[in-house]
C-alpha cells in the first residue's frame, strides 16, 4: 500500500505542474543540501522524510501544514 506522505507529495506536484526533479533541485537550493530526484524519491517511498523537509517542500509550493483538532 502506498504511504500517505507519497500520496499527497504526487497529489500536489500534479496539482503545482512540477516534476520531482524539479522539486528535488529546489530543495537542494533552499537546504543547501542535495537532492536527487531518485534520492528523494526513495527517501518517501521509505517514509524517512523529515517533518521538516515536509514544512519546506509545502513551503517551496506554496501550501502550509495545518493541524486540525478533530470533531467527535
């Protein structure tokens, strides 16, 4: 089963019209660390991605994380 962090980085790359070796260069950038598309795309298909690399990959396509209490 694919996780869910996959999931929602493959819904909103769609959503941006951005390939992952797009988003992995940009993140490279902004982390000073790099990034390949395959590198990135191995960390999430492991679930080892970071929270914060979450925060800056929302943040590189302009979306935020947003905590929601549930309703019972």
């Amino acid at each position: 089963m694919e996780n869910f962090v996959r999931k929602q980085i493959k819904i909103l790359l769609l959503q941006e019209d951005m390939m992952l070796k797009e988003l992995a260069a940009k993140l490279s950038d902004k982390l000073g660390k790099k990034y390949t598309p395959d590198s990135l795309s191995h960390k999430i298909a492991r679930n080892s991605i970071t929270y914060s690399e979450m925060v800056v990959i929302a943040d590189l396509l302009e979306y935020d994380i947003k905590f929601e209490k549930r309703k019972i």
